[in-house]
C-alpha cells in the first residue's frame, strides 16, 4: 500500500470513529422515546377492599430537549410509571389535549374526564385537571367541573390570579360492589393567594353538596395546592373533616413533591390527597425516583391506599 493510499484509508478510518463517537454523544444526550409496555389492571380490578388513588402534576408542554425531559418522551414515562403503579384513579394537572390524546393510546385501561380550563393563548398550554379511572372497574355516575372564582358555572377567571383555575370531579360506581366513590381533582393558582384560599372553600362546599345528593359517600379529593400543609386551602377542606394523606407518614409534610427537575428538592409538599376523616389510609408514597434516568414531570407522583 503506498502512501497515499495508506493516509485516505487512516483518515477515513478516523473519520468514522469520530462519527460514532459524535454519534453517540448525541443520543446520549437526546435519549430515545422508550416503549410503553400495556399491563392488566386485573388485580386492581378484583381488590375491593381497597383504591390505590394517584395524583400527578404532568408538567405536559414543559421540560428540556437537552435533559431528555422532552414533552414525548416524558409522555411515554409518565405511561409506563402510571402502567406500573396502576391506580385505580387518578388526578393530573397540567394535562393538555395532546397528551391526553396519547393516553387513550398508551393507557387503554383507563377512562377519562377532563375539559380544558379556558383563558389560554396556546392550545400547547390549555391545561384540563382531569381524572382516569379504571373503565372496567367503575361504572361513571356523575361528572362536572368548576371554576375557582366568584362565578363558578362559567369559565371565568378570578381577580388577582395568573390562570383560569377549575376543579373537576367524577362520581364513580364500582361495578362489583356498587359502592360510590366522588373524586375531586384541581390545580390551585401559583400567584394568587386569595384565588388559591378560594379555591379550598368551594371544594370543600361542593363535597358537601355531593354528600347531600348521595349520602354518606367516600371521597377523595387530589391535587396541586400550591401552597404547603398550613395554607388556608388545605386548613379549609380539614374544617369540613377531611385529612391529608400525608398526615399518614412520619415526613410526609416536609417531604417535597415539587422539586424543579430536581433544582428543588427540599420544601415542603404542595401537591395533596386527600380522603374523608372516617375512612382509613393504610399507606402514602411520593414516588420520588426517576424513569429512564429521566424526570417525569418537575412533580412527584403521590399515591395513597385506603380502606373501601
């Protein structure tokens, strides 16, 4: 091999390792959409004595190209946890038409009521608080949403806060047992104060207004808060009777279930469940991990057990 020849075929040589190299450098740091592997909700389904009830801020339009917390990514790790977890019901935030779209595709197990809030320039960021419920498990019975402002049958914004906020809630028959559940799912303002002590008080009436329709009846109510475990919200719906999942748990109070892809890993929880004073918690997880070496949302899913 003279020379020349030898210098193309080392430089070509070299050429391609680079190229593998940059190769990998790159998706390395853009990581692949991973599958979502389907599972049966059959035991969920056949467990009568207890609801596993999850809530989850999505984060749906947000997150970073570069981290690999890029929105489809995440939508297929938010799939496969809620695929591995498997509630029997549960309340997101910040959920957009896209990803909700994707749900129907990758958890077919499930049901789901949502609507849009409203008052949003971007179909990207028009955010539902919906709830998912096991479709072969509950029968649904009743359903509404409500906006947290002083005119809550209309969509309509509260004086002082940065969004349109609602409540949606369902009422749900499980088809073994007839027995009713009412879920309320919201996601409380990030600026205004007021709009987010509101918000607490029509909850906690609209419970009532549930109680008297359909008796003595178990409810949870999930959600992001926005504020911690002594905010008047939270002090508002514990007056009406009820009690804060985390309650439950030694640091379940000063456990974070926001922490800012990971910026912010040490304030308190602002993101709740909570259930009536008479029925029983048997176990509350913030399920603080990573999937696929990745955040799944800038939130913590929570999920508490209790007694049906």
């Amino acid at each position: 091999m003279n020379k020349k020849v030898k210098a193309v075929v080392i430089s070509s040589v070299a050429l391609i390792s680079a190229l593998g190299v940059a190769t990998g450098a790159f998706f390395g740091m853009f990581p692949m959409t991973p599958k979502v592997e389907i599972k049966s909700p059959d035991e969920r389904i056949d467990n009568n004595d207890s609801l596993l009830v999850a809530s989850y801020n999505t984060a749906s339009p947000w997150g970073s190209f570069i981290e690999g917390t890029y929105t489809t990514r995440r939508c297929h790790l938010f799939a496969q946890q809620i695929n591995n977890v498997m509630p029997d019901v549960l309340g997101v935030q910040e959920l957009n038409s896209f990803w909700q779209e994707k749900f129907q595709e990758l958890l077919p197990q499930y049901a789901y009521y949502g609507i849009k809030r409203g008052g949003d320039d971007k179909e990207q960021t028009s955010e539902m608080s919906g709830i998912f419920y096991l479709k072969d498990k509950f029968e649904l019975v009743d359903s509404g949403t409500f906006w947290i402002s002083l005119t809550p049958e209309k969509e309509s914004r509260f004086d002082g806060a940065a969004c349109n906020r609602i409540c949606s809630y369902v009422v749900l028959k499980n088809k073994n047992t007839g027995k009713l559940l009412a879920h309320f799912n919201t996601h409380l303002d990030h600026v205004g104060t007021e709009a987010q002590d509101l918000g607490g008080k029509l909850i906690a009436e609209r419970t009532e207004e549930t109680k008297a329709k359909y008796g003595e009846i178990t409810t949870v109510i999930t959600g992001d808060f926005n504020q911690f475990p002594d905010g008047l919200a939270i002090k508002a719906l514990e007056e009406k009777g009820f009690v804060k999942a985390s309650d439950t748990t030694p640091n379940g109070n000063t456990t974070t279930t926001y922490q800012g892809w990971g910026k912010n890993p040490y304030d308190a929880p602002i993101d709740f469940i909570f259930t009536n004073q008479s029925t029983k918690i048997s176990n509350y997880t913030i399920h603080d991990y990573k999937m696929d070496n990745s955040y799944v949302s800038d939130h913590f899913m929570i999920t508490a057990e209790i007694e049906m």
